[in-house]
C-alpha cells in the first residue's frame, strides 16, 4: 500500500525504529510464515544473522532482545512494556525461547551471528532468520532489511513490493510524490495540505476512522510523557544518564502556573526530553516518523495546542481539530521524505531521523496557524535546510547521547521555521524538494562511521564510562 499516516505514526516500543520495531516485526512475520508452512513441529535449531548496523550497535538498540520477542509472536504495536520485561525474564531465566509462541527452543541473546562489517547490498540494516530440522535440512529462510521507521523490506521481494507500492498509489485521489506536486494539487483543488493528505487516507478508512485513529495517536503520545514523568533515577545502559524530565516538571510546576507564554521554550523541551528519555527506557512510544526522533512531533505539537494564538479560548473539539490537522499535515510531509529519500538514520545519518521529524513537525505548526500550503512547504523546507549533514553517532549504540537534547533543539528549530515561513509570503529561493534530493545525496556521501555504526564522531570521541 502507498505510504500514509498511520505508517509514519506507528505506536511500537523504544528505544529504535529501525533497530527495535523493525527487527521484531520481521521477525514475527518470519514465526508467524513458519507456524502457517505447518514445518513448526520439526523446527530443531534457529540461527539468526544480524549485518551491519544492525550488528554494530544492536546490544545497545535492544535490537537481540526485540528479536526474541518477535520469534515469539509479538508485535511492536501490540506488545505492552510489562510483557516486554515479563517475557525477557523468562527467556533469560530459562535460555528457552517459545518459537511462535508454540515451540520451546534453547535459543537466546548469545547464540545470534553478529556480522557489523558485513553489509548486504539492499540496506546496511540486515537479518536473516534460518531454521533447520534435527537432520541439518532447513526448513525455512528469510532475509528481511529494516529501512527505517519501522518498515521492513523482504529481500528478493523488493521489485514486486514496488510494484504494489506504484499500483496502490495510482488508486489515490490525489497521488504525490513530490512537493511541486502536493503544491499544485492544493492549488488545483483549493484545499490545504492536511486536506489532500485527508482525501488520500479516504481512500482506505472513514473520516471518522482517521480521526479516531489520529487522537488515538496523541493520546498515546500523552501517554508516553505523563509515565515518563514518573520515572525517576538513571537511565538504562550503563553509561549513566540522568533522567531530567522528572525534575525539570517539577521545577515548571512550580515557576509557571498559569501557563505563561514566556516558558514555551522550556515546556517544548520538557516534552521531547520525556518522551526520548521513555524511548531510551524501552517503552511505549509512537513512531513520528522513527523512534530515535519520537519527541520532536509532540513537543511542537504541545506548542500548538497550549502557545499557539488563541488556544487559551479553544474548545476540546478544537483542540482535536488540531491535532488532526496537525498530523496530517505533518504525515504529508513524511511522506515525501519516504518517497524522494530516507528516514533511516543508518542509510543517510540523522537528518534522515530529526531532520525530517523537524520538517514535519515545523509543516504541522505552520498549516495549525493558518499557513498557506506555500507557507507550510516553506516552513518544512527551512527546519530540513539546518538540519542537514546531521550524523547518527550514538555513544555506546544507545539512543540517549546526542539523541534526547537533539530532539528538543529539533522541536524548537521547527518551531522557529514555522515562525519564519508565516512571516514571508510563501516564496523562497530553495524548494522543499531540493532539500529533500540534497539531504538525500548527503547521506549517500556521508561515510559509514556516521550512520548508527559507533564507528565515528561522538561514538569514539566520548568514554562511555
């Protein structure tokens, strides 16, 4: 299916997208094709390969862990933080994994082939999954690229999945690909940018579905900071990490009361610090449009509903108008970073991550204030613009340093785009799609040490102990 919303918005666990949701969501497909092959019986041993990034920095992505769970049965949108330690723990106390959630296997963390200098042609994120009887005959196989975001990509299936890709955008309304493109449906159709996003998504759900579905998005989102909030001590990891949200809540409960609209900044910060420091934790959190760049989107989107002009008066219906809004517009956007380039941090760094969350999100704040779609465009192509060349080098493989305060400084880059983009007319020099193609041949030269390898820049330079 062409990309929409709810794939750029997808609720999953921390603390990677491309290293977590994704590794556990093919490798429940694998257990879920093996279960209905009907060879699960004769399965006797598992072997799984992990290559590149996925191998580099997998330890401190809990990519081995989401593997197991997924060779469980579970899914990353489906699967609750309590069953996610509650199934760890078993596996760990028993060295015994339940293979679709059927087969008892002595299988763990320590028996997975690591091959971080290995990369295999269609994306440096590989793993392959083999299972064999009691004989060596291997009964099922499959080699699976998690391209970023939470999407998986099957080898050998990649020109069919294009095709089906190419052929369900053509059954859109209004199919884009393009910023030139989306402009001139806007302008043809006298509709905004969120509202061609709308009809397209109504080609497969209701109205009221893809409301429903979108605050169903937020609420998650919500959710994902008040439990943040609740934590208290270090992160996990080992490098030591403070969690800050907890304290800087407190400190803002107590200096700001009455919502003073000179405290926007620190209440921005606030909320992508919690929701990044909950991804960090393993929890619950909403792709938008990775897990790595998860607290840009809300953090602007608090701004929106509590700083922007004349909330102070607005409605709860209002209120859920622009969150819709919001979000559709902001998923309009993402939707030319998949389509014109990456948004895996491994292929193309971290402008991939945060560059086109800040986009996004910077797209969203200027549609929810009344931009025209020249204006919104405008405002995602300034937030991309100074964001790229960005790099993906995670001390430790942990998404915690550079990665939470990255996510906040994003937040508030894409706040002053919108800003900028409302106060000019819509023209500028440098068109979104330029951007887009830029930041997209930068991550092709950008060398490998700096896309989510822990082979360069912060990565090296930083002890982590």
């Amino acid at each position: 299916m062409a990309v929409g919303v709810f794939d750029l918005f997808s609720v999953g666990i921390g603390p990677s997208s491309s290293h977590t949701v994704g590794p556990m969501r093919a490798a429940a497909v694998f257990a879920e094709e093996l279960k209905a092959s009907g060879d699960l019986g004769q399965v006797a041993s598992l072997r799984v390969d992990l290559y590149g990034s996925l191998a580099a920095t997998g330890h401190g992505h809990g990519t081995m862990t989401a593997i197991l769970l997924g060779l469980e049965g579970y899914h990353p949108e489906q699967i609750l933080p309590e069953e996610v330690e509650e199934r760890l723990a078993g596996i760990a106390a028993t060295g015994t994994l339940q293979l679709a959630g059927a087969v008892p296997l002595p299988y763990g963390v320590a028996d997975m082939v690591l091959r971080p200098l290995t990369i295999l042609p269609r994306h440096t994120n590989g793993l392959t999954f083999t299972v064999s009887d009691a004989g060596g005959n291997v009964l099922h196989q499959a080699t699976f690229f998690s391209v970023g975001g939470g999407f998986i990509v099957r080898e050998g299936e990649e020109t069919a999945a294009q095709q089906e890709l190419d052929a369900s955008k053509e059954e859109l309304p209004l199919p884009f690909r393009t910023a030139a493109e989306l402009l001139a449906w806007c302008q043809a159709k006298g509709l905004s940018i969120g509202e061609i996003m709308l009809v397209n998504e109504e080609a497969s759900r209701t109205e009221q579905e893809i409301r429903d579905g979108l605050l169903h998005i937020h609420a998650v989102m919500e959710t994902c900071v008040e439990t943040s909030l609740k934590r208290e001590g270090l992160l996990p990891g080992g490098l030591k990490v403070r969690r800050r949200a907890p304290g800087w809540h407190a400190r803002l409960m107590k200096e700001d009361k009455d919502r003073d609209p000179k405290y926007w900044q620190e209440w921005v910060n606030l909320v992508a610090l919690a929701v990044n420091e909950e991804n960090a934790s393993g929890g619950r959190v909403v792709t938008a449009p990775t897990n790595g760049a998860a607290g840009i989107i809300p953090a602007v989107l608090h701004y929106a509903l509590h700083f922007a002009p004349g909330m102070d008066k607005a409605t709860q219906e209002d209120r859920d108008d622009v969150v819709v809004k919001f979000l559709l517009t902001a998923g309009a956007i993402g939707v030319l970073y998949k389509e014109q380039a990456s948004i895996s941090g491994a292929e193309v760094g971290c402008q991939g991550e945060v560059g086109s969350a800040s986009s996004m999100a910077a797209a969203g704040l200027a549609e929810v204030m009344g931009g025209t779609p020249a204006q919104v465009e405008n405002a995602a192509e300034i937030a991309m613009e100074h964001n790229l060349g960005l790099t993906c080098d995670p001390i430790g493989g942990l998404v915690q340093v550079p990665c939470i305060e990255r996510n906040a400084i994003a937040a508030a880059k894409a706040i002053n785009a919108a800003k900028m983009a409302l106060w000019g007319d819509g023209s500028h020099r440098v068109s979104l799609d330029e951007v887009i193609i830029t930041m997209r041949e930068t991550g092709k030269d950008m060398s490998s040490k700096y896309k989510e390898t822990a082979m360069g820049g912060l990565a090296v330079n930083v002890v982590e102990c």
